[in-house]
C-alpha cells in the first residue's frame, strides 16, 4: 500500500455529521474493516448526483475502495448506532448495528440531510456472535428492492452501491460478500428511542428527539408539546406508509421496533416481498412462523410499534405522568383513523376514485367497500395482485384474469361503474387514476432469485436488466413484458430469508 492508498477519498462530498456530535453514548465510533478485493457490483448515478458526489470518482478504484469499507471518505466521521427493539414482540436490550456503520451527513444539491451507511462493513461493538459481513443475495435484493420503491413512489431508505468484497460470508454455505451503500433521511428507528427508555436516561431520549426534530421535523419545535407533536408526526406518516405498501401487495416481514423508522421510511429490507397471487394472510418471511407481519396485520403492527415510541416520549411530553398519559393514550389511539383514511384513499384510486373525489362519508363507505370486494374477488380467484388491479379499467381483461368468478365480476363492475358515473368521475378520468396508482412491473421474488443467482456466478446483466426494468412501473413497455409476468409454477418464490 502507497502512502496516497492510506488517505481519505475525497469524492466532493460535503459532510456534516450532526448524529456524531450528539452525546457519546448514543453511538460507538467504529471504521469499516478493509476487504480483500474490492470490486463494484451497482453504482446509482443519478442518486450519487442528488447527493453531490462525483459518480466518476465513486466508479474509480480509490472510490470503490471507499464504498467497501477499505480507504476512509474525506469528511467521514464513522460510528455504530446503539439501538434496542421488540423482535416479533419480544423485547431485546441491546441490538445496534452490528455490521452496518454510518459514514456521516451529507446535505444534497437539494439542501437535504441524507446519512450514508455501509452495511456489511464489518464488525463493531453491537456485533455479538456476527461477523458483521453481508452476502451478496441480501446486498442486491437491498439494492434492487429499495430503488423499485423508490420508483414506485413509496418513502424508503435509498442504495447507492454495491461492491462485491473479494470476500466469503459464511452462512449455511459459503457465499460471496458484499457491502451496500444505504443512504437514509435518517436512520433513527423507534427501537433508537427504546435503548435509552429502558437505560431510564430520559437526557438521552431527549437529545435524541430533539436531533430528529431540529433535522427532519423543524415545523415541530415551535409545537405546544414537542414531544406530542412528533408522536403524532410519526404515527400518521406510519400510518401511511403502511396503507402505501399494503396498496402494492408488499409485506415488509420484519416490522421490528427497530426496523421502524421515525422519518416514516421504509427500512430493512430483508425478507420482503411483494405478492404475486393475493392472499390476505399472505406471509413469505422463514422466521415470521407465527404470522405476525402477514399482509394484512401491517397495520396493526406498525400501531404497536408506534406505542412503543408514545411510552419513550411519555417523559418528554409532560413531567407529570398523569397529564402526559392521556395525552400519549388519544394520540396513539388516533392510528386507527389515521390509517383508514390512508387506506381508503389509496384502494379507492387503485378501482378509479381519486383521492378527494367525495366529501360524502356514505360515498366514502361504499367506495372502500367496493375496493374490499375486489380484493376478495382476486383473492377468491387466486389471481395476481398487481396484474388483478392494473386490468380494473379494462374489462376483457378482467374477465380473462377472473374467469373463475364471471358472475361476480360483472356485478362487481356495474356497481364500480355506477359508482363512478354517481361520483361525476368519467372512464378516461377513472382509467388515469388507476393507471397511476396500479403499476405494471414491481420487483417481483423469482426476478429477484433468479439476479441473485446470476451475480453469484459473475453475471450482473440480470442485475442491470431488473433494475432499469424497475425505473418507471407505472409505465407500459411491450419491450419489458417479461418483467410484469406473474411467475410460472416452477419459478415461483414463496419464502424469503434474512440472509444475514
Ligand atoms: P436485522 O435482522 O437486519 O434487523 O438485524 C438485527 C440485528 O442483528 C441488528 O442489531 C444487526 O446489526 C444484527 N446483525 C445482523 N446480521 C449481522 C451480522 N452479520 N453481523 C453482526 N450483526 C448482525
Ligand atoms: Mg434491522
């Protein structure tokens, strides 16, 4: 190693790295460890334009080398986040990131903080028995899976790159490692809060709330009750991103405490997965043996989650428990409303209700109660998710996906058609809304599998077919057609793992 080898990469970012400067304890101060051979895998050139880095210099090797954990970045100021959690409801003291360290704030060419990480750089003090490494399956599903949504339009923690490390994870069997760039609003989760909630160090919880108000929720610190205000803050913006997923028949399968995000953005992406045929109960995690983050208890769970948060911030909303209580208690029993109203809205425009298109509550009603019916008839049906709501403005197209329930489906169409003319809302206005709320190509699990099982064996063109395939969802291309395929008996996908 040269001299220069040793120094850190400048790639004109400019850092300012507000978490570090935060108390002590919050965080260990932790480089990455160097890999062997560092190569790149994915490189997210319009995203490293966002952020003012230069994606030549991110692409060359003093770049690479510094998106693998191997030279420092210039302006880097590296640690590990203490973090706690409930995991499928039982609760863990000490989690952190254990194979994941934030390199520090960056403010975008849009003046907006955006942390960055790498995940799979090596060990630090929260690694317990790991070795706080990352293969390259989890690696790239991150990758591809959160950029999908991000296209997709859903409020999610972004990929930069991937770098393959030259070196092996093992697993159940050896794999190839790898190390993500996540990019991140922040990377506060309420299991952030919880760690010092239950180290009884109220200062912490409030340096902590006040760095996630001061950086990502200002129009909060002039509140009555700041503390309040960010409870509700968090619970809508929870709320509805739930509602969001649960529109594209996406199940996050580890809603942990600590997988879940103050800023409201998706986080973790491990076992996810978006529904192919549609079940309810669908559920595709190995570990969720119990179900507990199925489709359809999304919400109840993210409520759960959010109550964790109200207990963390009881302290702060009033010194006396007897006047922060009630307050927590109405705020958090608000969730309910909150993501009804989300829901509603979303699998209204997903059957051609705009958002807005009726101020009467009994049209409300029948509207959600029209789009339940199609959820029923897709479930009864057994038919796609995605294909079964992109064809609910073309009736031939319905009656071929649905042939099973003919009958059903006429009736099921007259009342929506009714609905509709009674709502004033046109077909071409119908089809407009359903066309921008129900994609075409969504990152479905055997195009996944089958880009992972490629970059296993050295060959990144399904990684870079998927990926470009995924940028605009929502738009027909008859060049893409295979993407938005359903997949065949043999292909399918039913479980997905952590991978970690
Ligand atoms: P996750 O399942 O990704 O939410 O991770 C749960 C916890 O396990 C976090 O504290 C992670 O940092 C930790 N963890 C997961 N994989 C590893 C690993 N390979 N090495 C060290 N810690 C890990
Ligand atoms: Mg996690």
């Amino acid at each position: 190693m040269s001299d220069t080898d040793a120094l850190p990469v400048d790639l004109g970012a400019s850092f300012d790295n507000a978490y570090a400067r935060l108390p002590d304890r919050l965080f260990a101060r932790v480089a990455p460890t160097p890999v062997a051979a560092p190569s790149l895998l994915a490189l997210n050139r319009e995203l490293a334009g966002q952020l003012g880095l230069s994606a030549e210099r991110l692409a060359d090797e003093a770049g690479i080398a510094a998106l693998a954990g191997s030279r420092a970045f210039e302006g880097a100021e590296p640690l590990a986040m203490a973090y706690a959690g409930h995991q499928f409801g039982n609760w863990v003291p000490q989690l952190g990131d254990g194979r994941a360290i934030l390199l520090g704030e960056v403010i975008d060419t849009a003046g907006q903080r955006r942390e960055l990480q790498l995940k799979g750089a090596g060990r630090t003090p929260w690694s317990r028995g790991g070795d706080g490494r990352a293969g390259i399956g989890p690696v790239l599903r991150e990758y591809v899976v959160s950029e999908a949504m991000h296209a997709l339009g859903v409020p999610t923690t972004r990929a930069l790159a991937a770098v393959a490390s030259g070196e092996t994870v093992l697993r159940e069997q050896p794999l190839p490692g790898a190390v993500l760039t996540r990019v991140a609003r922040s990377h506060v989760r309420v299991g952030t809060f919880q760690y010092f909630t239950a180290r009884g160090d109220t200062e912490a919880v409030e340096a902590l709330m006040h760095h996630v108000i001061e950086h990502h929720y200002p129009q909060l610190s002039s509140a009555e009750r700041p503390a309040l205000a960010l409870l509700d803050a968090v619970m809508q913006r929870q709320a509805a991103l739930v509602a969001q997923w649960m529109s594209l028949g996406f199940i996050h399968g580890v809603m942990n405490t600590d997988n879940c995000s103050v800023l409201g953005d998706t986080i973790d992406y491990g076992p996810c997965a978006f529904m192919d045929t549609f079940h309810a109960e669908r559920v595709f995690s190995s570990i969720d043996v119990q179900a507990r983050y199925a489709w359809s208890s999304q919400p109840a769970m993210a409520h759960w989650n959010t109550a964790q948060l109200a207990q963390c911030l009881l302290p702060l909303i009033d010194a006396d428990p007897q006047t922060a209580l009630p307050l927590a208690q109405a705020s958090v029993d608000r969730f309910e409303a909150l993501f009804s109203d989300s829901w509603s809205a979303r699998l209204g425009a997903k059957i051609g209700f705009a958002p807005g298109s009726t101020d009467s509550p009994d049209a409300a009603a029948r509207i959600l109660a029209l789009g339940r019916d199609y959820l029923s008839l897709l479930q009864e049906g057994e038919a796609d998710f995605t294909r079964g709501f992109r064809v609910a403005d073309d009736v031939d197209a319905a009656r071929a996906l649905l042939d099973a329930e003919p009958v059903r489906l006429d009736r099921w169409w007259a009342a929506r058609d009714a609905a509709l003319a009674e709502a004033g809302i046109g077909a071409e206005a119908a089809s407009a809304t359903m066309r921008a709320a129900n994609p075409v190509r969504i990152p479905r699990n055997h195009r996944i599998e089958q880009m992972i099982v490629a970059a296993d064996s050295g060959d990144l063109a399904p990684l870079q077919a998927l990926s470009a395939a995924l940028a605009n969802p929502f738009e027909e291309n008859a060049d893409l057609a295979d993407f938005e395929k359903p997949p065949s008996a043999g292909e399918r996908v039913e479980r997905t793992f952590c991978g970690t």
